[in-house]
C-alpha cells in the first residue's frame, strides 16, 4: 500500500472516530471537544491539497512506505 492511501485511511479514521466520540447523538459521546479534532484533522487535509506537502505522507515514507497515489 502507498503512503498516499495509508495517509487517507487515517485521516477517513480519524475524523469517524472523532465525530463519534464529539457528537451529542452518538452513543460514544464523550465530549463536544472532539469536534476540534475533526476540524484539524480537516485543515491539515486542505492544507496538504493547497501545498501539496503533508507530515503524515513524510513520516509513513521515512517508516518505508512506498511512494505514490
């Protein structure tokens, strides 16, 4: 699998997770700050769109994924 595809996979994971844990109808409700977290998630995803750079793609090529979409 690529880094491009593993970087989706947690960022899909992330922002699933965050929204069940933040949204009051959730039956995983923990706490509304959650919701923060799917946020950031979201800005580091139109961040990397913008300038096509993103941490998690250079960490998961430093731990030997492979390159590519």
């Amino acid at each position: 699998m690529t880094s491009w595809r593993i970087v989706r996979i947690i960022a899909g994971t992330f922002i699933l997770l965050s929204l069940a844990l933040g949204s009051p109808a959730s039956p995983f409700y923990q706490s509304s700050w959650w919701l923060a977290f799917t946020a950031f998630v979201g800005v580091n995803l139109l961040q990397s769109g913008i300038t096509r750079w993103c941490l998690m793609e250079t960490l998961l090529r430093k731990l030997g994924a492979r390159t590519g979409c």
